[in-house]
C-alpha cells in the first residue's frame, strides 16, 4: 500500500483561491517532499520539510507537518491557472535522502 | 537545481523488442539512481534502487530480467525493457540522488504495440 495517501483526490477552484492539499503517511519519516507534476510530465521539486520542522514557506507555498498525525498539507495561496498540476508527496523513512515512496496524488485544476 | 536528463523522451517499440532508456545526471555526480514507473492517472511506483558498480535492487514484484538496470557510472544510469509486452507500456522516470534531495528526469513514454 502507499504511504503516503493524498486527499483529496481532485481539487477544483477558481483562480485566485487557496489550495490546500492533505497528504498522511504510516511509518516515522527523516523528512517530507512535495513534488508537482504536469500532465504527462516529470517532476518537480517543491519543498522539503525535515521531521524536525513543524512549516516551512517558499513563495506560495507553505508546508506544515505534524509528525503526532503523521500529516502534511500544503496550502497554495493566490492560486493561477499555472498552478494546474497533480500534486504528489514523497517520505523519506531511511535518514540518507535516498528512497522515498510516493503518495497516491491531488490532481489540481485551477479555473481561469 | 541539479539536472537530470532522460533519453528517449518517447519511444513505440513492437511487441517482443527490446528497448534501452538512458538516465544522466548532468551537473552532479549521483552515486545512487532510481527508477520509478508511472501508469495513467496513478503515482510514480518505485521499480529499482541502482548503485554506481553495483547490482540494482529491485522492488517486490519487479523482475529484474526483464528490466535490467546498469549504472556503469556516477552520471549514468540505464533501463532494459527486454521483451516487450502492451503491459510495459508507461511513463518511466528516473531520479538522481544527492545528499539533500532526488533530481528527477522529465521522464521517456514507452508504447509497446
């Protein structure tokens, strides 16, 4: 099974709003990314936080982790049409920044 | 950030082929390569763990003759698709690592008719 489980699964909002996306995971983790990815694309790189961390900002985005819940969010403020993209998490559980596992994925689709 | 490039981006190869997908890190030397593999509308599977010299880990379930994974350098890293099937048909990514985090590449489509 996945560790890291997104919700929702489909987000759909009108330009300008928020965005916030969930993402949970099973076992303890050294540090949570988030990638986003376009259709048909690779990924990219977003955000890491460490399990040391409780938020962490870049831009737009902001990214809490609650290592009690086991969760991580993502809030995407002041959305654009460009933000339209799924949207993965990835743990790392090993402490080397080597393997992760991915979450299961929010496809965002931002309304112009 | 650290480049990772991927080649081919897209391939259609007939069934019973074999094909050959190319990963390099371009400005950072990566002891340890991933390979991920993305079917539609779901997340990325991990399939292998691959080590500069060594033999590549596989993933439960992946059988490792039919993807052969070779790093023979710390900027290179390539997968077999060895005899084809439709079911291999996917997006397959590769990432390289560093100490902070994964490079990904743009991924290669494979297509096997």
């Amino acid at each position: 099974s996945q560790q890291g489980e997104e919700d929702p699964q489909a987000l759909s909002i009108q330009e300008g709003e928020n965005a916030t996306m969930n993402c949970s995971y099973k076992t303890s983790i050294n540090n949570l990314q988030w990638y986003r990815q376009n259709s048909g694309r690779g990924l990219v790189h977003l955000i890491l936080i460490r399990s040391n961390e409780r938020e962490k900002h870049s831009g737009r985005l902001r990214v809490t982790l609650d290592t009690s819940k086991k969760s991580s969010s993502l809030l995407i403020t002041a959305s654009r049409a460009a933000d339209t993209a799924s949207y993965f998490c990835a743990t790392d559980a090993t402490g080397g920044y080597q393997k992760v596992t991915f979450g299961t994925g929010t496809k965002l689709q931002v309304i112009p | 950030g650290a480049v990772v490039s991927q080649h081919p981006s897209r391939v259609i190869c007939k069934s019973g082929t074999s094909v050959k997908i190319e990963c390099r890190s371009l400005d950072f030397q990566a002891t340890t390569m991933f390979w991920y593999r993305q079917f539609p509308k779901q997340s990325l599977m991990l399939m292998a763990t691959s080590n500069e010299g060594s033999k590549a880990t596989y993933e439960q379930g992946v059988e490792k003759d039919k993807f052969l994974i070779n790093h023979a350098s710390l900027t290179l890293s390539t997968l077999t698709v060895t005899s084809a099937h439709p079911e291999d048909s996917s997006f397959y990514i590769c990432s390289g690592s560093t100490k902070e985090t994964q490079y990904f590449g743009p991924g290669t489509r494979l297509l096997v008719l």
